[in-house]
C-alpha cells in the first residue's frame, strides 16, 4: 500500500471513487499505513461521517472483519492470505523415520547447510539438549512494515534478519493491490446485493441492527412581497407531523398524528409507482422572479436517500405526482382541507354554521336528529376557525356548546338503550322496536357505532313480532 494514503470520495481525484452517491463527500475518508505498520482508517470532516462496525469514528485502526461503510457502500477488512504469523520460539524439530533399506534412498541434492547440520545431529547419540535461548524484545523486526499490526498490545517477537527490500517491496504492493481490488468489488456488487436482499420500500436492518423504516419528508414554500406561505410534512417512525403558515392569512397550524406502518409502506409504494425515483436531478431550477416558489420532497430508505428540489420551474410530472399523493395524505389523514380557501370564505361559512346550530339545538325536541345536526354544524366551526389567527369569538362559543350538545345526546341514547334492554328481558318486544328505531332516528350516521349496535339488535327483535 506504500506510505501514501488511499482517499476515498466522489471527487475524481480520490483513489477510490464512488460516483452518484449523495451520503458521500467528495473527500470523505482515507486509508493508510501506519509508522507502526497498522491499517488505519481515517475521516476527512466528512458531511454524514465514517463508520466501523457501525459507530462514527474520526480515526481508528482496523482489524480483520471490521466493516468500513462509506456512504452506501461498506467495505470489509480481510487478512492478507498467505503471510506466515511472526513466532515467539522457533519451531519444534522434525521427527524422521529410523533409515530401512526398504526405504529409497532420496536423490535431491543438498543446498542450505541447515539440513547438512540436522542430519549430522540426529547421526549423533540421542542426549537431552538445552533449549536454545531465544532474546526477546520490544522492538518490532524490519520486516514490520509487510505485517498490519490490527491494535492491541506490542507482540515480543524474536529477532530476526530483515527481509530483502525486494520482497517487502512486493509484499507491500500486493497487499495495496488485494486492498483495492476489495474496494471496487464492494462498489460494483454491494448495490446490487443490497437491492435484491432490501427491495425498495422495505424497511431494512442497518448495520448497528436497528430497524430502518423509511422516512419521508415533504415541503412546499411560496413567497412574494406580501405574503410567505409554507407548509411541511415529514412522516418518521410511524408518526406525522404538520407543520402549515400562511403570514397574509394569520394561519398557523401545527399537528401530530400516529400512523400505521401500513399506511405509510402504502404511500412509500404509491410515490415510486410515479416514477419518482427515476428523476435524473437532484435540483430543478429556473430564473429569479419577484415570487419564490420552492419545493422539496426527500425519501429515505435504510441509507438510500432520494431528495429532489424545484425551484422557479415547471415541475416534472413524476414530482407532481408525488406532490398529489402527499397533498391527499395531508388532507385525509390529518384534516388539512381549508387550505386553498380565503380567510373570508372561512370566516363567513363558520358564522353561518354556528347560527344553524344553534337553531338545531333550540328546536332539538321537534324532531330526533336536530341535536346530532347540531353537534355537527358546532363541528365545522372548529374546522374552518382552526387555522384562523387570531380565532372570532364564535370559535371558543361552538366548542362550548358542541360539548353541551354531546353531553344531551348521550345521556338521551343511554336512557334509548337501558329501555330496550329491559324490554328485551321482559319480552316486550314492541317496546324495544321502539326504543331501538328512536336511536337510529337520534343517530343519522349509519357508519356511527351507536347506530350500528342499535341496527344489529333491532334485527333481533323484529324477529319476535308477528309478522304482518
């Protein structure tokens, strides 16, 4: 690997680079050798940061099975294959078989006067020798610099002659070369790996272990000279939340809302159904105007991140499309359909739905439904007040009597329903139509609860009467 650090980034510059891959710097780390003869991997103030074994870390030496992720891309350290592992005592002596003639003679020629000495032993008397005695010391051999030492504590090796420089020398190269050839293989397969374990839309497990759902994140900003209208969605860890300002129109809402993983898998499937990530840019930009117009929409996956900006520009379709299926979200899930309306839209229905519930719950005994109806045109006060600042005097005085009404309507189904259990006991089966059939009348929505168990039950009980 030579003395040189091997930078890793998306600059062409780097030693290994890694192109189309947001999460890196174009700097964002290297790799080196060090004095000590250790592999070290070092961060270059990266923006997302370096991991090993999934902690962030600014330097640290690497040992075999470390996992380096870059960005996307994670590298795994390896032993060198093929280095000898540097010995404390020399090696036992060979045992020989006792010479026979029915053993061939060996006919290889003799070079290194090391064998010539072992065989004058062994002709030798067997006697008990003293164990050679072996210096130890601190001081790493020449040779060193070929073996990556992977942390811990200095071995006490023996000394020993240093390598020739030519072998160091390739030792040195081929480990560069193993090292490299890692790298790009990691860059080549790993995307297509994580994409056949990890499909797109699934939550997947990052290295640390934990559990990556995916993220969304939505924004939209219109800004003139008289007004600066902004609204915000991110949706993360199974929660929403809503952030909507209007400065001309004194609007400011704020909400948060639990959501199942399903919905959110759904609404992930629903924006890569529309191409969304097939857009070729991160940034569509026009020209300056005197109106802004800026909208970001950022989908995280595990550690795939798609974020594409509009600035000043027609939007490409399958951002619009995007742009639609969040918009709906908003809308359905979190109440948001008020808008696109004026201020004096809303004021002005508010003040007509208040004045007709009141007059529903004045005349809430000349027919069933008239406090039900009032509850709910109590309810759209709320809705079309919500996000009017500062709130009429009308908001807080239909909170007040929607909760009266409530309280009325409840208390009148509760007495309904005691009634109707007592006549079914008693088999007064009339009366218990009759009980019934008023709680559907009190109760309009066929989709309300009290509805329902009043409708299953009427059921019964028609059972029971003569037919007709």
């Amino acid at each position: 690997m030579g003395s040189d650090p091997v930078t890793i980034g998306r600059a062409p510059q780097c030693d290994i680079v890694i192109p189309d891959d947001q999460l890196v710097s174009s700097e964002h780390a290297d790799v080196r050798v060090d004095e000590h003869g250790q592999l070290v991997v070092r961060d270059l103030e990266s923006v997302n940061g370096t991991e090993i074994n999934g902690e962030p870390v600014e330097e640290s030496v690497l040992k075999p099975g470390d996992e380096i992720a870059i960005g996307s891309t994670i590298f795994e350290v390896i032993e060198e294959a093929g280095r000898p592992a540097r010995e404390t005592e020399p090696p036992p002596p060979r045992k020989r078989a006792p010479a026979t003639e029915k053993l061939p003679v060996a006919t290889a020629p003799v070079t290194e006067e090391v064998e010539e000495e072992e065989e004058e032993e062994e002709a030798e008397p067997p006697r008990k020798k003293k164990k050679p005695e072996i210096e130890e010391t601190e001081e790493v051999s020449e040779e060193a610099p070929a073996e990556l030492n992977f942390g811990g504590k200095p071995k006490r090796v023996a000394k020993k002659p240093a390598a020739p420089l030519g072998r160091r020398l390739m030792s040195l190269g081929l480990t560069a070369v193993i090292f490299i050839v890692l790298i790009v293989g990691g860059i080549i397969i790993w995307p297509q790996v994580r994409q056949l374990i990890f499909p797109a839309g699934v939550a997947t497990i990052g290295i640390s272990g934990e559990t990556r759902r995916p993220d969304l994140f939505y924004e939209k900003i219109e800004a003139n000279t008289q007004n600066i209208f902004r609204f915000a969605m991110r949706l993360s860890g199974g929660k929403v939340t809503l952030n909507v300002d209007d400065l001309k129109q004194r609007r400011h809402v704020q909400r948060e809302k639990k959501v199942g993983e399903g919905l959110i898998m759904e609404l992930v499937r629903q924006i890569e159904r529309g191409d969304f990530d097939k857009l070729g840019k991160d940034k569509y930009g026009g020209f300056p105007a005197d109106r802004q117009e800026m909208a970001v929409i950022e989908l995280t996956r595990g550690t795939h991140v798609k974020r594409v900006e509009i600035e000043n520009t027609i939007a490409p379709d399958a951002f619009v499309n995007a742009q639609k299926v969040l918009e709906e979200f908003a809308q359905n899930e979190m109440g948001i359909t008020t808008m696109n309306r004026s201020r004096e839209e809303l004021i002005k229905e508010a003040d007509d739905a208040f004045l007709r519930g009141n007059q529903l719950f004045e005349q809430r005994d000349v027919d069933y439904p008239n406090l039900y109806n009032a509850i709910k045109a109590f309810q759209l006060v709320q809705v079309d007040l919500e996000i009017i600042e500062p709130k009429p005097a009308n908001y807080a005085a239909a909170v007040k009597n929607e909760a009266k009404a409530r309280d009325m309507l409840k208390e009148r189904i509760n007495n309904l329903r005691f009634n109707a259990e007592q006549a079914i006991k008693l088999g007064e089966w009339a009366k218990a139509q009759t009980c019934l059939s008023e709680i559907l009348a009190r109760v309009p929505d066929r989709e309300d609860e009290r509805y329902k168990e009043a409708d299953r039950k009427l059921i019964g009980v028609q059972g029971h009467l003569p037919r007709r």
